[in-house]
C-alpha cells in the first residue's frame, strides 16, 4: 500500500520548522563556540591598529595625554622604555593622569618636549613578567616590531621614535580572558532567548502554515466541484497572485465544463429524435432494396436516392453539431487579420448563384466595394453562408433572395431577405437559439443550429446581429461589423 502524502500544512509547518532550527543552529555556533576565538581576533587587530596610531603621533609634542586616552578607551595596558628595556612611562585604563616637576610642585607649564616626556611621573603599574619574553623577542629578531600570545594576554610592540636620533620600545598588552565573562551571560541569554523564540516559532509557524494552507485546501474542493452546481466560496482571494490567477483558470474550466455539460443535455434531448428518423429511414428503405425493390431497377434507384439524402442529412446534422461545439468551447479570440469582406460575400454568393439559378433562384445583389473588416476569413464566409442558406430554405413563391453590402457611419452592414413567410413577432427573440427551427418552425431548417452558429461567430468579432419580419412579407437578417479603412 503506497504510503500518504503528507498534506500542504505539515510541510509547510516541517519548512519552518526546519528554518528555526537551522538559524538557531548558527547563531549558538556564532554566540559560543566561535564568539572567544572571533573577540580575540577582533581584540587582536584592534591592538595592532592602537599601536600604529601612537607611533604616528608627532614626536615634538607631549602624547602622554594621548595615551592614557587611548588606553582608557581601548583598555590597554601601554608601556614605553628605553632601548635597554628600562620604563620610562605606562598607563592603563585606571589610571589618573597627575604629573609633577622636578621640584615636586605641579607641572602647569609643558613647554616644549619629547614624544613622551621623562618628567617624575606616578607609575601605577610595572612592566609585566611577559615583557622579558617579548623584549628577546624583538630585540632577538630583524624586524621591528614583535607578538606575544599567551593564554590569558596577547601584547604587541614595536620600535618607535622617541628622541630625535634616539628609539623607544613601545609595548602594548590586552586581556583576552574578558570574554569570559561576558560569553557565559550571553550564553545564559541566549538559552532563554532561543527558548522562547522556538517556542514563539513554532506558534507562527502553526498559525502561518494553517494560513497558506487553507486557500489551496479551498481551492482543491473547488477543482473537485468543476462542472457541478454547487455553492463555492472565494476566501482565499486576494491571497496571492498565483492563486488568484489559478482562480479564474478554474472559473473558466468549470464554465466550459457546465457549457459542455448543457450542450451534451441538449444534444441528447434534441438531437436523438433527427437522429432516430433519418436512420430509420436508411435501415427501412435499404431493407426495401434487399427484400423487394433490388428486382425493379427505377424503384430500387428511388429508395437509394432516399437513402443518399438521409445521409447527407446525417452528415450535416453531425457538421453543424461539431462546428457549434468547436465554437462553445474554443480558447480565446479566433485569428483575426484584414479581410476584404465585399469580395469575401460576392464569392459566396456566386457560389449558392451557381448552385440554386438552375432551380429558379434569383439574387439581387447590391454589394459595395472595398469595405475591409478586421475579421476571421473562414468564419465570416460561414456567417454568410448560413444566412443566404437560411433565406433559401424559407424563401416564397418568387424564389427571390436579396444581398446588400454597405458602409454606415463607419459599421459594414450585411444584410440577407427573403419573401418568405416571414416570422412572427413573439419568435423573432427565439430564432438565434439552438435547435430552435427544428422545434418550431416545422423543419423547415435542418436543425436549427445555423443561426445560432452566425449568432456565436458574431459575438467573437464583436458584431451586431439582428432580425426584422412580418408575417406574409419576408424577412431581413442584418449583420453589423466595424470597418477598417482600405489602404
């Protein structure tokens, strides 16, 4: 048995679940493990960057303020001896600046001096055991300044100008353990921070899955409804753009699907009976031809030309049903190109003239010239012939069938009469409807679809359609379509 799928929401909520984890994941990697080694690198290069600021100080001023500032801000332990490794001035971030002169009293006036003035001076702190180290360091090696890493201490020094012509060791030490501390709050704070935030998450994530799960749910039992009557709700719109797009695409599905749906009722409601005769007319006389007439040559040529018509009769039935049914449920606008609509009626007309003269047929043609609509060819030649079709069903006595093309006001009218019978009033709104001559009008259509064929190919162009009857006086079928200027 194929295992379940499991539903939108639980992956949904699974993604967020995952995403936490993952952030939550690299922040403690970030906030702990490497926290230490990044503030050390960071301490590190910050006490590198310090050094290189005092050695650019000039050299004919007193820096001693400079420096306690420095080291106050930075907290740094800064020391300056002589070549021979002997203190000539410290400071650290405790310290308070007090300088005295030689006699004792307060030294008010600097003058001129040194980079860092050998005046007495209070020394609050004494070089450091490392300095040994690192003063064999420097003084062992070529280059002019040195490192030391300790576990606890990092220091850095340097040769700098101290006197003019002479040198000094400046030497610069940072705590490395003052992390630690502070590592072991931010850890604590972290712990109670990540605890909520997963708790807080997995809230959201509930509620935000439950949220982006619920119009697609909505929208499944929609799809599953395509085609039946059934009340839907439209919650979900506005959601997001896809699926609003996804919306309309199953409106317009399950229009087709009614439209087809009602057009199968209809085929079989309607249809079955003008398919019942002419079958069992073709099954009767071809009988007839087997058992009795295929002796008496005129009789049995008889009932084949019967059953020759019924089958044309079969064939156009299941035309016109097909070339309805491709119009119902076509996809968008038909092809549409600059079509000579004066030529276009003109030859279909010489078609039928060729065709019906012979029978007595007259066509009284009043057809302008250059009149172009922006059209589809093959479905406008099918408007005309089924009107001009249409006319010559029911046309009267004088077999008489008028075409008139003209231009008004920017509107290319087609209009084909008769002098028929003509069509009472209360039907004239019932004639564009399927299977409407075939119900009403005695048969004197086939079946009743041509009409509604030209009504649905004119609404694809935009057009008008009318018809204008009186009883016992013919009937006009008028076609309105918007012209394109001829180039």
């Amino acid at each position: 048995m194929k295992p379940r799928t499991r539903t939108f929401q639980k992956k949904l909520f699974g993604c967020f679940v995952l995403f936490t984890a993952v952030i939550f994941t690299v922040l403690w990697l970030v906030q702990t493990v490497l926290l230490q080694s990044f503030y050390n690198r960071m301490i590190m290069n910050n006490t590198r960057a310090a050094a290189d600021k005092i050695n650019a100080y000039n050299t004919d001023e007193d820096v001693s303020e400079q420096l306690d500032e420095i080291s106050r801000n930075n907290s740094l332990l800064i020391y300056v001896t002589d070549e021979d490794g002997n203190l000539l001035y410290s400071a650290d971030e405790y310290k308070k600046v007090k300088k005295y002169d030689n006699d004792g009293g307060e030294n008010v006036s600097r003058g001129k001096s040194n980079k860092v003035r050998k005046e007495a001076h209070l020394h609050y702190r004494e070089l450091p055991d490392e300095f040994e180290e690192f003063f064999s360091k420097l003084t062992g090696g070529d280059a002019a300044q040195a490192q030391l890493l300790t576990e606890n201490m990092y220091f850095y020094g340097k040769y700098i100008e101290y006197e003019e012509g002479k040198n000094a060791i400046l030497f610069v030490g940072t705590n490395l353990n003052a992390m630690g501390s502070t590592a072991r709050i931010i850890r604590i704070q972290l712990l109670i921070v990540s605890v909520l935030s997963v708790a807080i998450g997995f809230i959201l994530a509930f509620f935000m899955s439950r949220s982006f799960s619920r119009p697609i749910a909505q929208l499944n039992r929609k799809a599953r409804s395509l085609g039946e009557d059934v009340e839907k709700t439209d919650d979900y719109k506005g959601f997001c753009a896809e699926l609003d797009e996804l919306d309309s695409t199953l409106d317009r599905t399950d229009e087709k699907l009614k439209k087809n749906k009602e057009f199968q009722h209809e085929l079989l409601a309607n249809v079955s009976h003008d398919l019942r005769t002419p079958l069992t007319m073709i099954k009767g006389y071809a009988e007839m031809i087997r058992d009795i007439s295929h002796e008496d040559a005129d009789q049995c040529t008889e009932d084949v030309a019967v059953i020759v018509r019924e089958s044309d009769r079969l064939t156009a039935l299941v035309n016109e049903i097909m070339e309805y049914s491709e119009l119902q449920m076509a996809d968008g606008e038909p092809v549409m190109d600059r079509t000579d609509l004066s030529g276009l009626v003109s030859v279909t007309i010489d078609n039928f003239e060729s065709l019906y003269s012979k029978e007595g047929y007259t066509f009284e043609r009043k057809i302008a010239e250059n009149i172009y609509v922006t059209a589809n060819g093959s479905k406008l030649t099918r408007v005309v012939y089924n009107l001009v079709d249409n006319a010559i069903r029911h046309a009267g006595e004088d077999k008489w069938i008028g075409v008139a093309l003209k231009n008004e006001q920017g509107k290319a009218v087609l209009e084909i009469s008769d002098h028929g019978d003509g069509i009472a009033e209360e039907e004239l709104e019932h004639l564009w409807d399927k299977y409407y001559t075939s119900r009403r009008r005695d048969g004197k259509g086939i079946f009743g679809l041509g009409l509604a064929i030209v009504k649905q190919i004119v609404i694809q162009h935009n057009g008008t359609y009318e018809a204008v009857s009186e009883p016992g006086k013919g009937s006009l079928f008028r076609i309105g379509l918007k012209t394109e200027q001829d180039h």
